[in-house]
C-alpha cells in the first residue's frame, strides 16, 4: 500500500533551538519511518510578520535545512522544499481565497492572539489575516493524509478542513480532508522560564558551543521558590531538570532528584552536570553539522531535488483544482 503523506512546516526566522527539536523536529524524525513526508521552509508565511526587516528569512533559510539534515531528518525519506519556490502555492491561496467566508479567519484563536502579542510589529495586514488560508494551500496541495503541528497550530489545521470540504462541495471531490497529527507539547521552556523562543532571547540553538552553553545554563531560572542554598528544592518545577531528564543517564536523574529535595545539591553543581549532558547529548548534531557544511552542494542539491518533486505534484494538483473550478 501506498505510505500515507504529511505535510508540515517551519517558518525561517532563525536557527533551531532546543524548543524545535523537543518540540517538532524529533517528532518528525519519528514519523519519517512511517509516512511520506514533505517538511518545508514556510518563507512565504515568515514574510507575513518579518516584511519590515525580511534580511533574516533567507539567512535561516540553509540554516534551518542544515539543521533538520543534522538531526538525521533524511532526505531519502522526506521531500525538503522552499515554499516559495512552489507558485502554485500561491495560485492555490488565491483560489481558496475566493471561497474562505472573512468570519472563519476574524474568529481564529490563534490570529487573535498574536495580534495581540505581536503588538510591536504591525500584523493588521491582508496578508497575516490570510495566513492559514495559505497554510491550507500547503497542505491541501499535496493532499496530506495528516499534518504534525503543535497545540496553537490546531486552528489553523481546522480551517484547512473547512476549506477543503467547501472547495470538495462546491466543485468536486479534489481534496483530501486532513488530520491533525498533535504534537506533544515539549516541557522544555527557555532560560527565563517562559516559552522558549528566538525573540524572548531564551533559547538554547543547536548550534551552541560548549561556551554557549555553560553560559546560558548559567543563566537559567531554577525552581524559583528556592532562594538560598540550604533550601529544598522542587525538581518537578525547574526547568534545569527538565533537561536533565532527556539528557543525563538515569541514576544521575535519580540522584538529582533526590538531593535537590534534600537541598544536598545546589544549583550551580546541578546546572554543571546538566551542561555536560546537554553538550554530549548535541554532539553528534553538530558535527553532523560540520560535515554538511563542508559539502553545501549537497545540501543544495538536496533542496533542489525537494522543490522539484514538490513542484511535480503541484502541477498535478493545480491541473485538477483548474479542471474542478474551471478557470
Ligand atoms: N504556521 C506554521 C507555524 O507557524 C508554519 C506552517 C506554514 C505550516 N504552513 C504549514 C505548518 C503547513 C504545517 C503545515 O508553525
Ligand atoms: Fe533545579 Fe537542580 Fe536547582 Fe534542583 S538543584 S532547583 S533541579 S537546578
């Protein structure tokens, strides 16, 4: 039988961080076993907020790519793609445009959240209002069985099966209606304890060195009601041991555990230890990394053959979807 598809993508507004990789990455390296995937980089939806100063979208752009192949995203499994480099991505958004009522994209939960928090930078655009009618055209265009987002993506994933079924009544069975693949959120949070994220200036990238790190754990916000040394701690609120548990050997888990309760072990020994894990642990991703960077035609070549299957399938799409509307 024929492997089932999925789409899913990234907007390039930076390098990864750990948040990524907990958060999507290694998702999708889970899910390349078992389905065809198409993973792209989303610079069309980057635009949306980035306009003003759009300098960092082609920069993140290989950066980006450079990380997903540095985690053992692997181009035999998985279609790589520009969005951008696929127009009929954008001959699809305007077609389900037509069809999209104003009232399903005024009441999104997500569009009205990040008008709020996205405050500094003007979003009251055609553009950023559109935003998941394009992310529909994304999807629907490879007529993904399944889409792996995170939780304040959902919206976005349900409008896509609101467009396809009005497009599928008005004209035609064309689309296939999706599923929202949920991600699990990752516990991880940035070093202030928020969610991390390149524009809290939080993160903790891929990319880090070994200073980098030690730095940043340095930083990090522990269990916050443990002021001084001598007080106990509570592991299962500090971030610090969140990254414990994912990178350190168990009995080290353990033990930390127990004496941070105990107060035996104090924070800046306990983030020490963690920092060390952490940096063994994104070893062999960086120098993955290294050895791509050595060979970026490769990494180019690898792209190119993404944005040309892509493309083969979105013709055949936009062929149907003409004949359907007949335009
Ligand atoms: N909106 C997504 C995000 O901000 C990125 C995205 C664009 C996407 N198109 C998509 C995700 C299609 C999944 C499928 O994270
Ligand atoms: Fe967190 Fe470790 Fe400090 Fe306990 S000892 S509060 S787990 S950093």
């Amino acid at each position: 039988m024929a492997q089932k598809r999925i789409v899913s993508g990234i907007r390039p507004t930076g390098k990864m961080h750990l948040g990524h990789l907990h958060g999507a990455l290694l998702n999708w390296k889970r899910l390349q076993e078992g389905y065809k995937c198409f993973f792209f980089i989303a610079d069309w939806h980057a635009l949306t907020s980035e306009y003003a100063h759009p300098g960092i979208i082609r920069e993140s752009t290989y950066d980006m790519l450079l990380d997903w192949l540095s985690i053992g995203l692997d181009p035999e499994k998985c279609t790589f793609f520009i969005q951008s480099r696929i127009k009929e991505h954008a001959e699809l958004n305007l077609i389900f445009s037509m069809i999209t009522p104003l009232a399903w994209l005024e009441r999104n939960p997500t569009y009205k959240e990040q008008l709020r928090e996205l405050s500094q930078k003007n979003v009251q655009t055609y553009g950023f209002l559109g935003y998941p009618v394009l992310q529909a055209a994304d999807i629907l265009m490879y007529k993904a069985s399944g889409v792996p987002v995170g939780e304040d993506q959902a919206p976005h994933v349900e409008l896509t099966r609101e467009i396809a079924r009005r497009f599928n009544h008005l004209y035609g069975e064309v689309f296939t209606v999706p599923d929202t693949l949920l991600t699990p959120t990752s516990r991880l949070l940035g070093i202030d304890r928020r969610k991390m994220s390149k524009s809290y200036n939080n993160a903790i990238f891929l990319t880090d060195t070994d200073e980098e790190i030690d730095e940043r754990v340095g930083r990090m916000i522990t269990d916050p009601q443990r002021a001084r040394r001598n007080d106990p701690g509570d592991p299962d609120v500090c971030n610090v041991f969140s990254i414990h548990q994912i990178y350190s050997d168990p009995e080290i888990v353990k033990n930390i555990n127990m004496e941070c309760r105990s107060s035996d072990i104090g924070c800046v020994e306990c983030k020490k230890k963690m920092a060390d894990s952490l940096k063994k642990g994104l070893e062999p991703i960086r120098a993955r990394r290294k050895e791509l960077e050595l060979d970026m035609k490769k990494v180019r070549d690898i792209i190119e053959d993404g944005n040309s299957r892509a493309m083969a399938i979105a013709r055949e799409t936009m062929k149907e979807v003409k004949e359907a509307v007949k335009i």
